[in-house]
C-alpha cells in the first residue's frame, strides 16, 4: 500500500519570495508522482508529473518539483511566488503496477501569498 | 467545451432523500472516478470505472452507487442522504493508455440538512 505525507498544512509566503512544499511517500513498488493544485471553489489541476527518467520535473505556471528516491520525497518549488499562487496544493502517488494506478492523494498544502 | 463537466454544482437537499450528481467527459479516457472531499480538504477516491471494472473503496457506503450509461458519463447516486455526506464530490477522468495524470471537473457542493 502507499501513503503520501505532506508535511505543512499551511504555507505563508510574500509575494516574489522563492517557495517549497514539501512530500514524502511511501511505497514498497515503484510510483508515479504528482502534484495538483485547487483554486478556490474549483476542482484539482494537474500542475506536474513524474513518471520516469529526469528526477528534475517542470511544470506549468513556473513550478518544478524534484523526485528523491533515496529520501522518498517529491517537494514542490518556485523561485518566485504570486499572489495568484494562494491556493491548496496537493501531492499524489500512484504506483507503477498493479492495474488500477489509482492515486493516493496528500492532505494538501495551503500557500498563503500575501503582497 | 468543458472537458469534465459535473452538474449540479451545488446541492442542498434534505436527510433521507434521493439525489443524483451527473458527470461527462469529453475527452475520450476510457476510465472515470469518483471523489469525496470532505471540510479538511481530504481527498478519498471512492469508485474507479471502465467498460471492464468497477473499483469500489470498500469504506464507501452502499447507498452510493455509480452508474455509467457509457464510458463518457460516469453518474453517482445516493440514497437516504445522512448528514455526513456533506462535502465536495470531484468527477475525473484519465486514459490509461497515453498518460497517466487526472483531468477533473469543478465539483459538486453537496450540503444535507
């Protein structure tokens, strides 16, 4: 079974600073990771994916996030946040066999941008 | 041109009633989902469909139940709404085949009272 721990349930940053949230995982298999991230009243959007191959990710809206497979974490960064980057950011894990690849989804991370 | 749409959006019904929430793709994935969010923001899947199998979270209740007329409309049912299915329903869809990451709909506020 997998399991995806998001170790802050609130982030609060200024505006232009740099930003990591931080995912840890565990899994006896190999996975796939993801990051989503809810707008306020919205539903989830898929900010970035790892499947295979370069550990260093790149998604949209500036936002990278790199696999560490030896520390089992996935964190989520940006170099420079927005005020429009407020919102709730999910980490997600799937594993690589078994059929379903259903994810298990992360508690969420709630980034605050304040000017 | 929506790709995972979810009608209604929000839903306030009274305990013991009957409700259904429609979901659509049009994105032609084989393989649609069902959500709970609950006041935390915790996510729990709650079914997996495609044209082969149904994957049901064994904590789901069995007055929940998924209906899928076909592989673009994945609708779910609840019978004798309880207080504590309040909470925000997600639809979503992925292709198994081509990638591997969720496209989902907006939600559907459900409130019982």
């Amino acid at each position: 079974a997998q399991s995806v721990t998001q170790l802050d349930s609130q982030v609060p940053v200024f505006e232009e600073a740099p930003v990591e949230l931080r995912c840890n995982y565990s899994s006896s298999v190999s996975v796939y990771l993801f990051w989503y991230v809810q707008y306020p009243n919205q539903g989830l959007q898929l900010l970035l994916k790892y499947l295979s191959g370069s550990t260093l990710v790149k998604g949209i809206n500036g936002f990278e996030a790199e696999f560490n497979k030896s520390q089992t974490s996935f964190h989520l960064r940006k170099p420079s946040v927005h005020i429009s980057d407020t919102a709730e950011y999910f980490c997600a894990v799937s594993e690589t066999s078994g059929g379903s690849y259903i994810p298990t989804f992360g508690r969420g991370t709630s980034l605050i941008v304040h000017p | 041109d929506t790709a995972v749409s979810q009608t209604p959006k929000y839903l306030v019904t009274q305990m013991g009633n009957d409700k259904s929430i429609k979901c659509e793709q049009n994105l032609g994935h084989d393989t649609m989902y069902w959500y709970k969010q609950d006041s935390k923001k915790f996510l729990k899947i709650m079914f997996s469909y495609n044209n082969k199998e149904l994957i049901i979270n064994e904590t789901v209740p069995n007055r929940f139940s998924p209906k899928s007329p076909d592989k673009a409309h994945l609708n779910l049912h609840i019978n004798s709404l309880e207080l504590g299915d309040s909470a925000v329903y997600f639809c979503a869809s992925r292709s198994t085949v081509s990638e591997y990451g969720y496209t989902f709909g907006s939600g559907t506020r459900l409130t019982v009272v």
